[in-house]
C-alpha cells in the first residue's frame, strides 16, 4: 500500500516538474508580455468584492476584466505629456485575453482550477465587436495613417546608404557601431526579426558559392536560425543574402570589418576550435566584453532609432524595420511574392522544410541590387584578387585550424569548417571592398592597421583601381561581340519574311483573278447568260452496267502480276446553249470564252465537230453562228484583220447596231440575211438575192446567197 501511494506521489511530482521546466523555457519575450498583465487581474481580483474563489481565472471574471478594466482605456506608454489622449487598440486587448488564459492554463496544471477554458463565445464575441469598431478606435485615436505603406520605413538604395554612412561615421566606440551596422544590414537583407539577429552565434554562419549566376563568382551568406518568435522548437530555418552591388551597403563587406575590428582592432582572442564547447556559444553581436551575452533589445533599438533620426527617416517598427522594409524593396525590384515568401520564412511547409535549399535567389539578387533573373551576378571589385602573401595577414589562425580539422586533432565539426572557409572568403571581401570603402569613409580607424599600408596591399588597390576605371561591363562587351551576329541574323531574318511577304502577296492576286472570274461566272448565272448544272462524279474501280455499254475497254493480262488494267476512252461532252443571252457581246463571250464556268462553244466545235449538240440544239447554234460570222466578217474590214481585239470591236459594233433599232438578238438572228450581213458589208443597191441550203458532213447548216442585179440576164 505504501509502495502504490508513492508511486502516485512520484507521478505527481514528475507532471509538476513538467509544467515548472515549461516555464522555465518559455521564451522571455512572452514572458515579458504574460506576467504584467497577469499581476493586474489578479490585483483586480483580490480588489473586486464577491469574488469567493479570489484570483481564480473563470470565463466570467475575464470577460468582465476585459470590460471593465482594459477596454476603452488609455493607453500607458505616452512618450509627451502633451500627446494626444489616445485608447488601448485590440492588440492589446488580445494580448490581456491570451495572458489571462495563460494563467487559466498554469490553475489547471497545478488541479485548483475546475472551470472550462475562460475564452468563451462571449468572450470570442467582445473581441469581435472590438475588431469591428478598430477603425473608429484609430479615428478617435488620430492614429498615424502612414503606417505599414512605403512611408513608413526606408525603400530606397539612397536611405541604406544613408544610414549605413551614419554607423560609418559615428564617433567613438567602432566596435559597437560596426556591430550596430551588421545588425541593421543582416536584417534587410535576410529579412530578419531583431531577437533572429540578435540570437545569432558564430557557429550559425557559413557561405555557399551559388553556380550559374553571373559574370562574377557568387557566394551567399547563410546564416542558420534554430530559434526564435515562431520556431520555439528548435526548428532549422535558413536566412540567405549576397554581396551587395554597392560596396557601402554590402553585408559582407560590414561583416568582415567588424569580426577584423573585434580580432585585431579591439584585442579579442580568436576563437578556439578545439572543441565545439569553446566556441559554440561566442555571440555574433556580442554586448561588451561577454562574448556569450547577446547585445540588448533596448540598445539595438536605439541604434536603429538614431540611425533614423539622423538622415529623417520615419518607422513604426525598430529592431524589426529590416523585415518590413526589406520585402517591400524586394516588391519593388521585382521579386515574387512566392521568394519574398520564402526569404522571410512566412511559408514554412513540408516541402520546403525537408527538401529545399531556401535559398529564393531572386528575392536575394533583387536586394544585393541586381537584375531578379538568373546569370546577371557582376562586381566589378572583384576584377583583381589579392594575393595569397596579404590575404594570409587577416585572420592568421585560419589556416592553422583548418589544418588541424583535416588531421582530426581537434573536435570534428560542420560548422567549424564552414565558418573558417567564411572566413577565408571575407579575408578577400575585405581587401576588396577596402579600396572603394576607404574613399567614402577616410578618416575611420580601420584604416590605421598595418595591413592597409602594406606595400602588397599598396600594389593590389593601385591595380584594382585601374581595372575598375577600364572595366568593360560583361554584358556590354557580350552584347557588342553579338552584334555582328545579331546584324547578320536580323538580315536574313528579314530576307526571309521579305520573300514570305512577296509569295504571300503573290498568292493573293492569284487568288483576287480567281474570284474575280468566280463572280463573274456568277453574274452570268444569276442573270440568266449561263446554266447551272449539279454533276456527281462516282469514283470507283469498276464502271457500271451502263456505263460499260458505252466505253471501249482493253484488258492486259499480266501473269506474273494477276491483275488486270482497264482503259477508258473520254466521252464527247455535252453543252446546251444559253437561251438567257440577249446581247451580241454575251453571244460572242460565249462562243469565245464561255459563261458561267462553262466551255467556250468555239473549243467544243473544234475538239467534238457535231458531236457535242444535236438536233432542237444544233439547229439553234445555227441560226446564232450567222451572228457570229457576221462579227468576223466585220472584223476581218478592220485595220489589222481578225485579232481578238478586232473582233471584240466588231462584237461591240453590232450590239450597238442592235440597241439604236431598239430590236433583240432573236429578231436578227431569225433574219440573218437581210439584217446580220447587211450589217457587216454593204450590198449592191437594188441587187437581189438567192440563197440555198446544205448540210456538211459533219451535220451543220450552211445557207449560200447568191446576189444578182438588175441589168444581169438572171
């Protein structure tokens, strides 16, 4: 029985224990946030009469706390006494809701709470009338409305330099201002909260060289994060940015000189990286002297505060300006939304967590101030590298632990190696942006080491100067050796859509002539010159029955192939003349060119003879073609006898003979002797006239006059 009881006692012990180390490591920032609050409910409490169970958190209690004490209220933290009186918003009140709850949730660890979770539908109901009446809240508060738009903050490249000059060039105390300096860059560029940059240790950096983006040899500085406002669980984040385009604002080059001011300005010892215990937890923006402490909220704060009032700049936000601003300047330069996203670390998924490298290289090329797409990476101050005998005098000891991490006489570690090979990166960056940065900023410190009056230092800034001053942009120079190649392109280029062009337009009047002849065929359809006629056309192998009746076939038999070929010969074609035609032009139209898409009666006569019409037809072509040997006769009393020309003017003659009697074409052509004839030669006055008939043998008419006159004997 005493044995069952104390295991009750150990299991209530280890739950409690639980709860306290919970505490324990909860972040200070909600700390800070949960006890003031919690310490004036139960004020509140213990000074409210009624209550029975004192500071014991009910949903009762909070929602009338809630109206009673927090709402409506003043705020506290009035910077001037002469400031307007202004009310608590509902962050507030939505931070006094999550601290209350807070305390409901340590009652009920420690079992002297009963009650449900304080935060009830009414509860959750005021909060939502508070929401709702925000706007009127910031109305009656005169609340600032240029905050969160692009007023509030910096978004310029000017105002960065601006305050990057301002850390350069504070007095006194360099280490601080460089740190300060480091703190302000890292942020922008990595989009990072104060507490992320200020949590940060040597061994949470590294460098990647990034393959593929540009002229240059491009390197990203990661920095790790495994803490912070929203990853209390030790969550692997990575921030990434790269050497800046502009050397007075580069985040590597800002790094560099303040681990150089602290290692051989200040008199810091080098790490020691024998084990990982001696250098895990140096801190990367130390406070003093302590290289574990972390520099304060209050003095980072400041900083930021002091940097904007000295060039003008207004922001809502401190330690945190760097995030805000930061993506807004990525917008501008034309990053997505989706990389700013993940440059800020607003969208931590599955995928992104366990397979991506996080590393939104467009979002980071848009803030080192170069083009977002791929392949434009170039600094001009890397044209020259210093050479090894200099770049050995910064940071010394590097080469000896890198030495004693290949031999393995010392902790083996990743981020060792990673942090000593970015130091051997920034021994450069140093070297490099020193030229450039010398001339902005003289009268610094720095610049009073040794190493800067170094005769190879001397020699390398001489060089790099002049290579500079003669450097051809890459992408110039690539687009003038293109061009040749781009003129002899476009060139032919053209040359081909000129001839595209030309077929086109070529094809066009082709096309024009043929609808040009389609309505003129329909013309003489819809005026009645022409017939139209519907024709199926079988395609088969074999003929029909009927059709075998009529054509001659010739079988060759082939036995070696076993198949036979069959030879048709071509019918005469038929055609009936058009009984529409009222005019001599249509009449000779039709026997020249043909109407309507049909033949021309002159093509048909000449391949088929008589073949072609018979009977009620041909006796009706003969009587017109007396019209039509009339225009030839008249055509042949023209100057150049029958051309075509000639005879179209003949044809016009008669039509105009036809139109001043006011008669029709069946009128003449009943008549042809004594009208179509006179018409085309004179005859002899008072002569008269014998005709006869006779049929060729062909099957066509042709009637004969014989004139005689009166003094003859006939």
């Amino acid at each position: 029985m005493a044995d069952s009881a104390q295991v009750h006692v150990d299991i209530e012990l280890s739950i409690r224990r639980t709860y306290q180390r919970a505490q324990e490591i909860r972040p200070e920032n909600t700390n800070r946030a949960y006890v003031k609050k919690q310490r004036e409910f139960i004020e509140w409490c213990n000074k409210k009469e009624g209550f029975e169970d004192g500071c014991i958190v009910t949903p009762g209690k909070l929602h009338l706390f809630l109206v009673e004490e927090v709402i409506g209220r003043e705020r506290r933290n009035k910077k001037r006494d002469n400031e307007q009186r202004k009310v608590v918003g509902k962050a507030t009140i939505q931070g006094y809701t999550a601290a209350v709850v807070d305390l409901w949730s340590q009652q009920k660890q420690q079992k002297v709470n009963a009650h449900p979770n304080p935060r009830t539908d009414a509860v959750q109901l005021l909060l939502r009338n508070v929401q709702s009446e925000q706007e009127e809240t910031r109305k009656r508060n005169f609340d600032d409305r240029g905050i969160g738009t692009l007023l509030d903050g910096y978004t310029t490249v000017s105002e960065l330099n601006g305050i990057a000059d301002y850390f350069w060039q504070k007095g006194r105390d360099h280490e601080v201002h460089l740190r300060n300096l480091v703190a302000f860059l890292l942020s922008h560029y990595a989009l990072m909260r104060g507490e992320s940059i200020r949590g940060m240790e040597l061994p949470d950096l590294h460098s990647v060289l990034l393959d593929k983006e540009g002229y240059s040899q491009c390197y990203a500085l990661i920095l790790v994060m495994r803490q912070g406002k929203t990853n209390q669980f030790g969550r692997l984040e990575v921030a990434a940015c790269l050497r800046n385009s502009e050397v007075s604002i580069c985040p590597f080059g800002a790094l560099g000189f303040y681990l150089f001011w602290r290692w051989h300005m200040q008199g810091e010892d080098f790490p020691s990286f024998a084990r990982s215990s001696d250098w895990y937890n140096i801190k990367l923006l130390k406070s003093g002297t302590n290289l574990c402490k972390e520099v304060d909220y209050r003095v980072h704060k400041e900083s930021i505060e002091s940097a904007f009032a000295a060039i003008g700049l207004k922001s809502k936000a401190k330690t945190h300006v760097g995030r805000g601003s930061g993506a807004r300047m990525a917008e501008l330069g034309g990053a997505s939304e989706a990389q700013i996203r993940r440059l800020g670390r607003w969208n931590h998924q599955t995928m992104e967590n366990c397979y991506l490298t996080s590393l939104p290289r467009e979002a980071m090329r848009t803030l080192a101030g170069f083009s977002p797409s791929q392949g434009q990476f170039f600094l001009s101050r890397m044209a020259v590298t210093p050479p090894s005998q200099l770049t050995s005098k910064l940071f010394p000891q590097v080469e000896y632990w890198l030495s004693k991490l290949e031999v393995g006489d010392c902790e083996q570690s990743i981020a060792a190696g990673g942090f000593l090979h970015l130091l051997k990166l920034l021994r450069i960056v140093i070297l490099q942006d020193s030229v450039f940065l010398r001339i902005r900023h003289p009268t610094h410190p720095v610049w009073k080491h040794g190493v800067f009056s170094d005769p190879s230092y001397i020699s390398f800034a001489e060089q790099l100067s002049v290579a500079v001053a003669n450097q051809v942009d890459p992408a110039e120079l690539q687009l003038q050796r293109a061009m040749p190649i781009m003129t002899d392109r476009i060139s032919s280029l053209h040359e081909d859509l000129t001839n595209k062009f030309n077929g086109v337009e070529l094809r066009l009047s082709q096309q024009t002539e043929e609808l040009r002849g389609l309505k003129s065929r329909l013309e003489d359809i819809m005026n009645g010159n022409a017939e139209m006629r519907l024709c199926a056309r079988f395609d088969m192998n074999w003929p029909s029955s009927r059709q075998t009746s009529t054509l001659e076939q010739r079988v060759d038999v082939n036995t070696n192939a076993g198949s036979s070929r069959i030879e048709t010969i071509d019918l005469p074609r038929t055609y009936r003349l058009s009984r529409g035609i009222i005019t001599v032009t249509d009449l000779w139209r039709e026997w020249t060119e043909g109407l309507g898409g049909g033949p021309s009666v002159k093509e048909l006569e000449r391949k088929w003879g008589t073949a072609w019409c018979e009977g009620n037809e041909r006796r009706f072509f003969n009587r017109r073609k007396i019209v039509l040997e009339a225009i030839e006769n008249r055509a042949s009393q023209l100057l150049g006898g029958i051309t075509e020309e000639n005879l179209k003017l003949a044809a016009q003659w008669f039509e105009e003979k036809r139109q001043s009697q006011k008669k029709s074409l069946d009128w003449i052509v009943l008549a042809p002797l004594t009208r179509c004839r006179s018409y085309g030669r004179v005859p002899q006055p008072h002569a008269i006239l014998y005709y006869s008939q006779r049929t060729t043998p062909g099957g066509l008419l042709i009637t004969e006059a014989t004139g005689v006159s009166p003094s003859s004997d006939g």
